[in-house]
C-alpha cells in the first residue's frame, strides 16, 4: 500500500528525515518508536502533505507518487492523520464539519453525497461503537475539549471518514488508561484486511492495548531497526539510548 | 460646488411641504448649508475622519454633486425586494423619498407616524419638534449640516408608554438608476416612551452608481425602553454612505446594535450613544467584511453620563484583496459615572497583504470606580487550521470560508431575537 524509499525532508534548514525506508502493506499495522526530535511528527506531516519542508525520495501510495498529490487529494485518496494536537477551530460545529468533508470524499470519488439525516445516522452509529458521547459532535470542533476529548473525536473523524491508510500521529499522549483504552477499542475495531495504520509513538504502553506486526525504531530521522512486537518491549527495557 | 448648492437649494424650497417652508425653517436650513460650504466633505485633516478621507473618496468616485433634484417618479420601487414569509411593519426610502409607510401590525392608538410630506396636522409635528428638535445639532460635522440643510424626507415614530411592537419594523433604503440626486439625505426620529420595545432592522439595497446616501437617525428611549436595531449593508453596491445614529438612553433603557457592511464601496457608520440613566446599556456588534477596494469604518462614541452604566462592543473583520477597515471605539466615562461597566474588542483577518486595518481605541474616563478594558487583534487565518481541515479532505477554499464563518459566527450568536438571527443569517449567507 504504502512505499517510502530514501525520504529525506528538511525545515527551516535543519535536516530532519535523513533517508528513511519503510515499506507497509495492505492489512499490516506498524509502530514507529522514537525519542524526541528524531522525526517521528515530521514524517507524519510528509505524508500527509503539509508544506514547508523541502523534500527528497520517493513515497508511492497505491502505486502513485504520493508527494505529487495536495492535502486533500490525499485525504480523498484514503489518508487519514489523527493529529498529536487536535486544533480547536472556533465557530465551526464538529457534525457540519465532519460531514462537509465526508461529502468532499464521496464526491471526489463520483459518489452521492450524504443528506443531513443519512449523516447522522452514520455518525451516530459509529459513536455508539467506539462507546463516545454524541454530544461532542454538536459543539464547535475541539473548542474547550479536554486533551482526551480532543483524541477520541479524532478516533470518530477517522471511523466516520473511514480511511485506508491512517496515521496516529501520538496519539497516546497525554491518555489517561480509560482514554487509551476507548482509544485502542476505535482503532482495533477499524483494523481489517484492507486498510493499514501508522502508529507513532514514544511509549511501549499503547502498544500493549494495539498489537502491531511490524515495530520500526527511528532515531535521527533513520529508521535504524524494524522487528516485531518483542522490539518494542526491548526499547522500553533498555531506552533509545543502547540503539545510538 | 457652493453654486451648484445654491440652485439645487431653491429646488428644494420649491418641492417641500407646507409645514416646512416656514420662513424660521428656511433660515435654519441655509445657516446649516452656510456650515457646510464653509467646511465641505470631511477630509483627513479632521481627527474623527483621519483613516477615512471622504472628500477624496468622493472627488475620485463622483464626478459632478447635484445636490437636490426633485421629481415624484423616483419612489418606485422592485417588488421582489421586499421580504417574503417575515411579518413586519415597513417604511420604504427609494432615493433618498418616502415611497411607503406600513404598520398595519400594530395598535393604531399606540403609535404615531409622521412623514412630512404627507402630514398636514402642523400641531402635530409641533408636537414631536419638542422630542426631537427638527433640526439636529451638528457640532462641527459638516455632514449633519448637509442634513440639516438639504434633508427632504423625514419620518418620525412615536412609541406610546408600555407598547411593545408586535412586529419588527424593516426601514428599506433603496436607490435605483431612476435617481436625480447625486446626493440623498434623510432623516427618521424615533420616540420610545416609557417601557416600550421596537427592533428595526435597516436593509440597504442599492442599484444606483456613485450616490452619496447621507442618514440621521435619532433615537430617544424613555425609562425601562428596548431599542434592537439592526443594520444590513450586504449587496455589493458602487455608492458612499453616512449612517449616523444618535441614541439617547433614560434609566434601565437598553440599546442593541449589530452592523453587518459588506456590500458598499465606502461607508461610515456613527453611532453615538448617550447613556443618560442610571442602569442602561448599550452594545454594538458589528462586521466588516471586505474585498476589492471597498473601504468601511465603524465609529463609536459611548457616553457613559450616569451611574451603573453598561457598554459592550465588539467587532470582528474580515479584509481581503485591497480593502481597509476602519473601527474607531471611544468610551467617555464623566465623573458622575461611577460603577461603569465598559468593554471594547475588535478583531480582525487580514487575508491579504494589500489590506489595511485601522483601529483607533479612546478610554477617556473622570469617574474612578470604574471598569473599563479594550483590545485588538489582527492576524492572517491559522496555517495549522487550514492544514488541519484540509487533511479531512476539504480544500483550500472550503476551509478557508469554514474558518472565516467560524470566526464570524460569534457575533451573529449575539442577536437576542431568534427570529430576526435567522433572518439575518439567511441574508447575509452565514451558517451555524
């Protein structure tokens, strides 16, 4: 599904990704671990298609030049980031929002557009799954949400928008254990055959509620051993530091 | 100009109605046109006018003034501009004229309408002269002057003690090409007795080119009386305005103000408010919402005279392409205004680099129990907040409105009436 050979991106003229490889495949659920400033947001950002850095290599998304296609060309195309900081966008309600961009994506892919009665239904639903009260979809988007609130409306944004491939850009931060739980609840019930994640993250703990195939150590933007779930375990024992 | 003035002035003698062309109203008329020839449109050089040159606005936007052209088949008017499934009462400018007065919603013995061109009962209008002079002071603003001068229409409302209306009331301001004038001016005086409530709601309309559209309003509120005013500039128009509002506030009387400009290439809005009485307030929201080179200003005045006086302002803009907004916001606390409440906030996006904003705050305070505070703000829209609603699948230009009507929105959360907020919203195109 996804392809990144030789990424290197630069912000600001400081080097950040310096050659990075990856390769996840449809279905796999990855984890990348790494210390503080070692890329793990940047590469997030690449892939999603935020601007302001300069980039080098090659990302392919379903065999095409991912780093050819806008913002939301991606986003049409299945990607979906869950943001470490969840902006708060004043005046915007969350439903009319969340629908104004499910029907951006219908639309992109020649699909009918969902009325205002077919979308709730949608999104009260997919609420009920992922155990989140309906009433932060009538608020204004992450207005006065706690941190963990501004999380799990993230985990509903990407239930409803059902996306291909996702991006949980740390999204374990700052969880308390009943947040990561409804947290790793949303993201396990979205797991299938067909769709791939990207789970970003310092801590081995989330790791314990989400069981990936594949455990990648980045530091100073290289990724510089891949492993299965026993890696992670290893990091937690020895610190990022033996890996230097 | 001044001979242009001259002739125009006798049209105007020769047109009024008989009521006013008493030799006394004569000679007030021409000592405040006097005033304005000797200062003309206000330029730069005067403080209050200093972001907003307006004799050279209307130098390189008009290129003759005909000043007063007077002929009856200008009060006709489209049909189709009139509200449709919103009852209300109705008074209908159509250049600068009285073309109709409707308040068939209301208790016919509550009310008293006057339009001096139709009324013939002198008592009457004496009657009302004694609430509001005839002719405003005008305090060195040589565009009150002009109004005092030259106005033509002018219709007046009492509100009897305890009426409250039943309907709002919308006052159109049309102009269309059927117009003679280059220069319209109007006044309308509004009385409301004692523990009355009236909401207006000012709709601008206009189809003529390069007009100078000069209005007085006059607004007195008895004790314990509800004044909800409403003014709506949205469609896109070449013409330059003057929209004064004098409040004038008795005890627990309440004031509320909400200004929507959009739609003119320049206007001003004035809005003097004087809080006489112990525990009225006053509030003033407005937008500006700006492109091409349009050019609007909102200015304050809020005279905080009594104790227990309430203030609140905020203005939110929105400038793009070339434009400049303007807000000029002073609260006046005298010494006898102890326990003032007065707040002022404006905040602005600049979308553009080309845009200019100006805001200009005065505190000027005697009293010293008081609370007062004002702020401003100016900024682009949030990079990050676009990304992030873009990432969600909209672009560029789905975020950017979604972002620019969020930060708007607040504003129109501030209309009190449900009915008249979703009216407004429809108007002027915002979502919830």
């Amino acid at each position: 599904m996804l392809k990144i050979e030789n990424l290197k991106a630069k912000i600001d003229e400081r080097h950040v990704l310096r050659g990075l490889n990856l390769e996840i495949k449809t279905g796999e659920l990855h984890a990348i671990m790494g210390p503080n400033g070692s890329g793990k947001s940047t590469l997030s950002n690449v892939l999603s298609g935020k601007k302001g850095y300069e980039i080098s290599g090659r990302i392919t998304y379903e065999n095409q030049n991912l780093l050819e296609l806008g913002i939301e060309e991606r986003a049409h195309k299945g990607i979906f980031l869950a943001f470490q900081y969840p902006l708060e966008i004043p005046g915007v309600n969350t439903n009319i929002f969340l629908k104004s961009a499910l029907n951006a994506i219908k639309k992109s892919k020649g699909e009918k557009e969902l009325d205002a009665i077919e979308f709730l239904k949608i999104v009260k639903e997919k609420a009920l799954k992922l155990n989140l009260g309906e009433e932060m979809l009538s608020r204004q988007l992450n207005v006065g949400f706690s941190g963990g609130e501004k999380k799990k409306n993230e985990i509903l944004q990407m239930s409803v928008l059902n996306p291909k491939f996702s991006i949980l850009d740390e999204t374990d931060s700052g969880l308390d254990i009943d947040a990561l739980r409804i947290v790793s609840d949303g993201v396990n019930s979205l797991r299938n055959k067909k769709n791939s994640f990207l789970i970003i993250t310092h801590y081995q703990r989330l790791l314990n509620y989400i069981k990936p195939d594949f455990v990648h150590v980045l530091i100073n933007g290289k990724i510089i051993k891949s492993g299965g779930p026993e890696l992670a375990i290893e990091l937690e024992k020895k610190g990022y530091e033996s890996f230097n | 100009m001044e001979e242009q003035l001259k002739r125009n002035f006798n049209n105007l003698i020769n047109n009024l109605p008989e009521t006013d062309v008493g030799k006394e109203s004569i000679k007030a008329r021409k000592i405040y046109l006097k005033e304005f020839i000797k200062k003309g449109f206000p330029n730069k050089r005067i403080e209050d006018w200093k972001f907003s040159d307006l004799n050279q606005i209307i130098s390189s936007n008009v290129e003759e003034i005909k000043f007063f052209d007077y002929d009856q088949t200008q009060t006709k008017f489209d049909q189709s501009k009139i509200i449709k499934n919103f009852k209300h009462n109705k008074i209908i400018f159509v250049n600068g004229l009285v073309s109709k007065i409707d308040f068939s919603y209301e208790e016919k013995a509550k009310i008293e309408v006057l339009n001096n061109l139709t009324e013939e009962n002198t008592k009457k209008i004496g009657r009302l002269r004694s609430i509001h002079p005839e002719f405003t002071y005008s305090d060195e603003n040589p565009l009150i002057s002009l109004n005092n001068g030259l106005k033509f229409s002018h219709v007046k409302l009492n509100v009897k003690k305890n009426y409250k209306f039943k309907k709002p009331l919308i006052i159109y301001n049309f102009t269309n090409q059927e117009i003679n004038s280059t220069v319209v001016n109007l006044r309308f005086d509004l009385r409301l007795q004692e523990k009355s409530a009236l909401k207006i709601i000012n709709l601008f309309n206009d189809d003529s080119d390069n007009s100078i559209v000069n209005i007085n309003h006059q607004y007195r509120l008895g004790k314990g009386a509800i004044l909800k005013n409403y003014k709506i500039d949205h469609k896109e128009n070449s013409n330059i305005k003057y929209f004064y509002n004098n409040i004038d506030l008795d005890d627990d009387s309440v004031s509320e103000n909400f200004v929507f400009s959009k739609g003119s290439k320049f206007i001003k809005h004035e809005i003097n408010c004087d809080l006489r009485g112990e525990y009225s307030s006053a509030f003033v929201n407005g937008i500006i919402n700006l492109k091409n080179s349009q050019h609007h200003e909102i200015k304050t005045n809020i005279n905080h005279l009594r104790r227990d006086t309430k203030s609140y302002q905020l203005i939110k803009s929105v400038l793009d392409e070339n434009s400049k907004g303007v807000y000029q916001g002073k609260i006046f606390v005298n010494q006898h205004a102890q326990k003032t409440d007065g707040y002022q906030l404006s905040r602005t996006l600049l979308l553009n680099e080309n845009t200019e904003f100006d805001a200009k705050p005065e505190l000027e305070i005697y009293a010293d129990d008081v609370k007062c505070s004002h702020g401003s703000t100016s900024g682009n829209l949030d990079e990050n907040s676009i990304f992030y609603l873009m990432s969600r699948g909209l672009n560029y230009q789905q975020s950017r409105e979604l972002l620019i009507n969020g930060f708007l929105l607040d504003i129109i959360e501030k209309i009190t009436d449900l009915e008249i907020k979703d009216l407004i919203k429809n108007i002027i195109k915002i979502k919830e």
